[in-house]
C-alpha cells in the first residue's frame, strides 16, 4: 500500500489512546482521529475513512467495541484489529463473529503492534484482490449464462454457484431438487451424479429438462469433471450448469422445418444467390417429373425470362427485391412439356451479412382448379335445382336488358313471381316433392314465354321473367295471363293432384324506373298486393304501394336488426295504490332507440311486429329484461313492487309461453305474484289453445289483467270463468271525467262489475286530480296516467316510489 497507513483509534481512556498515537506516529503510521465512544467513532469514519481501526472492546457509550466493528464492517469492510486486556472466551467468541483481523492482548510492544498492523494490511489487500477476481469470474459466468456446481464424495450435498449473493450455497434436500427435474430425466441426472462421484478423473455431460412451478419447461446441460483435490485431499466434483433452452428450440425448430420441407403436398425449391437451382423436396419432384441432375446450377424451366415473358420475369424480381416476396399463378411444364398451372410464391431468406443470399419458391399444382372453373361458373350463375338462371345471373341479364332498351327506347318490364302456399306443400309432402313441383313450375312457365324473354329463379318459391321489346303495358298483362292459365292445371306429385297457382307483381321501363334493381323492387312490392287482393292474381306497381308495403317490410326488417342489435329499451309507468297511498306497481312499456329517428313509441313496434312471429321475440325479450329489471329493484330493497308486462295473442299461442315464464321467475328468484300479464279482449275468445295457456300462467300463480278493458269484445262469462283478476280501464273512458256524463257512467259500470267480481281495476290515462277524486270515490284501486309520471327509465322508479306519495298527499279518498 503506497504512502502513510491511515489508523483509526478507538479507545475510552484518554492517556492509552495519546500514548498508542504516540507509538503508532513513531512506527510511521498516520492517525485520523481518536474516539472513545462508538458514536464518536463512526462519526469520524464517516469524514474520513481509515486504512485500519484498532478498537477497545470496553469503550464509552452505549455501544461497546464489538458492535461498533460489526457496523464499520457492514457499512465499510474496514479491517479491525482488538486491542483489550479482556480474554474470556465469551468476549473472544463475540470479536470472532466480526472477522477481525487481529487480537492483540495489552500490554504489548512496538514491534508486536507493527507486526499485525502490517500483517493485516496484506490480508486486507489480498482479500480486496480475491473479491475482485471472484466478482470478475461471477460476472463472466453471468454473461455466458452460466453456473458453477460442485460435490464431494464424502458429501450428499451438492453446491450451486448460482446465488443472489454470489456466494455457493448447499441444496441440503436432494430429493427437493430433484422436484423440479423432468420426472424422465431425474434418473439419468442421479446415474450421471454417481458416476462421476464413483470414478475419478472422469467428465461427463448431461442434458436435461427441468420444469419450474411457472409451467415453464427450460433445458439445462450438466458439465462435470471428478478429481482429487491435493490440499484438501478429498475427492471433489466440479462443474458448469448451463441453460440450452434457446439451443434446443432451435434444434427443434430445424428438425420441424426439416420435416416441413420434405411432408409439405406443395413444391419447394431453394434457389442460390443466382436464382440457380440449389435442392428441392420430393414434392417438386412427383409434380414436375424433374430430377436433381437435370436442374443442378440452372435456373427453373419454367421461371426463366424466355419462359415467363421478359415483362413478368422482371416484374417478379423487382417485387422481390423491393418487398421480399411476391406471389402469383404462372403457366408452367412438367419434364415432359405437359403445361400445368401453379400457384407460384418466392420469398427471399434473411442472411446474414457474411452469408450468402438465397431465395424460396414455393409451387402449388391448381391444374385441377382451372379445369373445373366452367363447372364452377356454372353452378355460380344457374339454380342448381331448375338450371334457371339465378339471382346473380337474371339480374346481370336485367341489367344488359335495361340498358339496351334505354339505348333503343323500347318497353321493358319484369315480372315477380311467388308461388301461392308453397309452404302448405313443403309442409306436407315433403321438400323433395316440394323441389320437384319447382321443378315443373319452371318448365311449365318456360313453356308459355318466348325465346327472348328471361325466366329465372330469385331462390325459395320466387321466379323473375324479364319481357323485352313489348309494345305496351298490355303485352306485359298477356304474359302475366300465359303464366297464370299454364299454372292453374293440376300436378301429380307423390300421386297426389295439386294445383299450384302464383301471385305476380309487375314493373316496367320506362313508366316505374330505369334502375334494374329498383324494378325488381317495385316488381316485389306489386306482388305483396296481388297477394292482397286474394292471390292468383298479377298487379302493377303504383307508387302509393310502396309507402304501404315498404313501412311494413323496411320496418319488420329494421324491427329485426335492432332486436339484434339491443336498440329496445324499456320505460316503466307506476300505478298508485289509493288504499295504501304509495306505488305498488309499474307497466312495462317498450322503446326503441332508433339510430336515425331517435326514441320511437310502441306505435311504432308493436303493429308491425304482430305480423309476423317477430312480436314473439320481442315480447319474450321485454319479459327477459323486466324480469331483470324488477330483480334489481328488490336487490335494492324495493320488495312490494309488481310490474306489469303486455302479451300479445301470438305469444299466447307460444306452447313454450308457459315454461320460458316459469324459467325466468326461477333465474331472478321473483315472486310469481310480482310479474303480472295484461292481455288483451280478444285473447278472451273461445279459443281453447288461448284458454288453456291462461289456465297454465294462473296455476304458476301469475296474476292476469284485461289491458283496454271495453274497448273489445268481451264475452261476460270469460271474466266468471277464466283466471283473471284485475281490469283496467281504458284512457278513452277517463279522457271525459268527470265532465262527460257518459264516460262517468261507463266507468262506474266497470267499477261496479269488477267489485261485485271480485277483481281490482286500475284507471289508466289520469291527467288530472278532477278524474283521480271521480274514480278513487268509486272505489278504484289503481291509478296510472300522467298526473303521476309519464313513462320513465328504470333509473327513475326508485325516486318516484319515494317521492311521489307526498306529492299526491292534497287528494282524499
């Protein structure tokens, strides 16, 4: 160590501490300072770090001589050398746990002070040089991701050289190690280890997999070597532990490519930096009839310039260059100049900057393909059922038609045709009686039409004919009248007579449009009218049909999509109990949130739903969401509210009506009394299926109200004999009240009936307090209308069953 040795001195008494200055200044140390407390010595330290500390075990403060030299140590890793007249083993043992490096009994001389004051300089310097070469050694293995490893013969344990602190640290538990090996490669890792314990000088190797509580597979190799250590004289075992993982899915990778290369049904060629063939699979081979030796250093035979034209040959290779790859079909021959035709990719293959460059192409034979295209176009463009041309192909035609009669200004029209109960057939004789009567029909109509006229088949039961070159609005009727007389004859299908007949609906160029899709259009809407006027029957379009027909059918199509789409929402309107002054029920009333038209009323769902089964689906989905919704209300606390629900007659007929309400009580645990239906009169007709639906809903104890009650035809009896139990007055009999003598009269009548009943009536339509005093006088039960609430968000119910009470407080009943 180069210049004065820096010496710290720690010691209570004031003379042995001057004394030991003195000493230490005349064998040419350099004191830095004199504590005789731990607090004064560290205090020091931290302006100054010292060379070395001599320290006295019994100094001042609340800190002794050991514990001072066991924080200088962590903090500094300065060397410590005890100086004390205290040898008892407990106050040694102590000052070894410290790792000094040296204790010296006073008194002692100058020459024993020097001695270990240089003594432990040396140790200190060596040390320093040790932790050196061991962080640089540690930090090596680190960078080649290695780790150390080592046993003994003597000794089960095995020592990894992989810990945080750099440190060897033994695994004690063999069997715990061995947890996170492979279950098939631990007894190859025990036979590997106890050969190179059982033989000396042996080395050896081992790959294995370990499998982590990550889930994680990893490759580890084992490097081992057995020796004789000579000055410890035991039988060692050291070795590297090293990671392979990326090593061995790269050899995976390789072998996969490998297997990829050769298995592959497609074409692979390896071209060199030339565009020279290199190899190929057996693939290539089988499709092209090449073999190695006639393709070896030359280019593809069918990939040449000469071959391709010299435009694509260069259009290929510039792609290439410019992107990497390009892809494409190309004509190209097998040995025996037979043409075939190929889908053709090459890519180029990344390389390094010191490899050479090369590129892969890929072949795929689609011969096959290309030769079936007429078939394939065929089966595009003709019904494969009648050989009718289709949609795709009659509206082409239609298209090519229109525009020539706009080019000669001659008549056009189009004819859509639907079979009248088509479906009646399918139903009952089947649908493959039901092709072969499609089958006759085109044939039929074929039959009647001439050679220049187009008769195609849209799909279903529905037949287009383009008419071209008609002198007038009449030729179209004489054709429509030819096809309607060739259908009225009778087909024999599975030996039974029918008699099929049709409904067509007519457009012409130029009177209706000159946009053949807009003609067809304007065909179909014609068609839903002769449907309307009885069927077998031909019509015109006029523009007054389509605001008609097309409300109706853009709005069930839009109705569709928005079930869909989730566009309905749910408002609810509360019905005011006057005998308990506070909500005790709410009417579920649907809304659409229309995306362009924004929120639109029931008016605008339910009568075009009731056409179809779409009103089914729509009412199965408003009881789904006020099942849900009155769910959330009792969540919340509000238990005595019922909600009331509109079925329409379809539904009632649903033979699944019953159970999809039974299910739905039973997945949002309601009550059967808190869902209540309101049906309408006519569901009260003798209708033994309505009848007994009904009589299923009040077995599950579902309360059943009449909605618009008098507006209908009521049958009397049916409100003594079926399960209903609550009436409600329709608004048109409240609008009047209590001005209106007549609706006074009418709404005390239903009243009266429905109290010598035995069933509850709610007053739909309140707007003032006038008609709430009238009907609550009457004895009403329930009250809903606008003096109360319009309809409102789900969000608003809570609020309303709170607050609304107070505010009808001013009436008295």
């Amino acid at each position: 160590m180069s210049g004065y040795i820096k010496i710290l001195i720690v010691e209570d008494e004031k003379i042995v501490a001057l004394d030991l200055k003195r000493r230490l200044t005349k064998l040419g140390y350099q004191v830095t300072g004199m504590a005789a407390s731990g607090q004064k010595a560290l205090a020091l330290v931290d302006q100054e770090i010292p060379n070395i500390v001599l320290m006295d075990i019994h100094i001042q403060g609340d800190m002794d001589g050991v514990e001072v030299a066991d924080q200088l140590q962590k903090a500094h890793s300065i060397p410590i050398i005890y100086l004390t007249a205290y040898s008892e083993e407990k106050t040694v043992n102590r000052a070894k746990a410290t790792k000094p490096y040296g204790y010296l009994l006073k008194p002692f001389s100058d020459r024993e002070l020097h001695i270990i004051i240089q003594v432990s300089i040396e140790r200190y310097e060596n040390d320093i040089l040790l932790k050196k070469n061991e962080q640089h050694f540690r930090l090596a293995l680190e960078a080649a991701r290695l780790g150390t490893w080592e046993v003994t013969k003597e000794s089960r344990e095995i020592f990894m050289g992989k810990s945080p602190e750099g440190t060897i640290e033994p695994i004690s538990d063999w069997e715990s190690f061995f947890l996170s090996i492979d279950e098939t490669d631990k007894p190859k890792v025990s036979d590997f280890i106890d050969k190179l314990r059982n033989k000396k000088g042996l080395a050896a190797e081992i790959e294995f997999r370990v499998s982590p509580d990550t889930g994680k597979s990893c490759w580890y190799k084992l490097y081992g070597k057995s020796f004789k250590n000579s000055d410890a004289g035991k039988h060692q075992i050291v070795g590297i532990l090293q990671e392979t993982t990326e090593n061995r899915l790269a050899k995976d990778r390789l072998a996969q490519a490998a297997t990829v290369f050769e298995c592959a049904s497609e074409g692979i060629i390896i071209l060199n930096k030339n565009r020279k063939f290199n190899c190929a699979n057996s693939a290539f081979y089988k499709i092209t009839g090449f073999q190695p030796h006639n393709l070896r250093n030359k280019e593809l035979p069918f990939l040449t310039s000469r071959s391709l034209s010299k435009n694509i040959y260069n259009s290929i290779w510039q792609s290439i260059d410019k992107h990497g790859h390009w892809r494409g079909e190309i004509t190209a021959f097998k040995k025996n100049n037979e043409t075939i035709f190929v889908w053709l990719t090459i890519g180029l293959i990344p390389a390094e900057a010191n490899e050479e460059q090369q590129f892969v192409v890929m072949i795929s034979d689609i011969t096959a393909i290309r030769e079936t295209q007429e078939q394939l176009s065929h089966i595009a463009y003709y019904d494969n059922l009648t050989n009718l041309p289709n949609r795709m192909l009659i509206m082409d035609r239609l298209q090519l038609a229109l525009a020539k009669a706009i080019r000669s200004s001659s008549f056009l029209g189009v004819l859509f045709i639907d079979l009248d109960n088509f479906k009646r057939i399918n139903d009952t004789l089947g649908h493959t009686h039901g092709d072969s009567m499609l089958c006759f029909v085109a044939q039929r109509m074929l039959s009647v039409l001439r050679q220049s006229d187009t008769l195609g088949r849209l799909g279903g039961d529905e037949f287009i004919v383009i008419v071209t070159n008609a002198e007038s609005r009449d030729a179209l009727v004489i054709v429509a009248e030819k096809i309607l007389e060739c259908l009225s004859h009778p087909i024999v299908i599975s030996n039974m007579e029918v008699v099929p007949s049709c409904s067509i609906g007519i457009s012409a160029y130029p009177d209706h449009s000159s946009h053949h899709d807009e003609l067809v259009q304007m065909a179909d809407t014609a068609m839903y009218e002769a449907k309307n006027k009885g069927r077998n029957s031909y019509a015109f379009y006029h523009p007054s049909l389509t605001q008609k027909a097309a409300h109706y059918l853009t709005r069930e199509r839009e109705l569709h999509h928005a079930l869909i789409k989730n566009e309905f929402l749910l408002h609810y309107q509360p019905q005011f109990s006057l005998s308990q002054k506070k909500i005790t029920g709410v009417e579920a009333l649907i809304r659409w949130q229309h995306p362009e038209k924004g929120l639109l009323s029931p008016a605008e769902i339910i009568p075009v739903a009731e056409t179809s089964r779409l009103i089914v689906e729509i009412g199965n989905w408003i009881l789904t969401e006020a099942c849900k919704q009155l769910k959330q209300w009792r969540d919340r606390g509000f238990c005595d509210i019922r909600i009331a629900v509109n079925i329409s007659i379809r539904q009632l007929a649903d033979k699944d009506l019953q159970q999809f309400i039974a299910e739905l009580l039973q997945q949002y645990a309601l009550p059967a009394q808190s869902l209540e239906l309101e049906i309408t009169e006519s569901c009260l007709q003798n209708e033994l299926i309505y009848i007994r639906c009904l009589e299923q809903l009040e077995s599950l104890g579902i309360p059943i109200s009449i909605d618009d009650f008098g507006t209908g035809y009521s049958c009397l009896s049916s409100l003594k004999n079926l399960p209903i139990r609550r009436l409600k007055i329709d608004q048109s009999f409240v609008k009047g009240i209590p001005y209106d003598t007549n609706d006074c009269a009418i709404a005390a009548a239903i009243l009266a009936l429905a109290q010598k009943l035995n069933l509850q009536v709610t007053a739909e339509g309140i707007e003032t307090y006038e008609q709430a005093d009238f009907l609550g006088n009457l004895g009403c039960d329930e009250l809903q209308g606008y003096l109360l609430s319009k309809p409102v968000d789900s969000e608003q119910i809570p609020y309303l069953i709170q607050k609304l009470p107070d505010r009808l407080s001013s009436l008295k009943f």
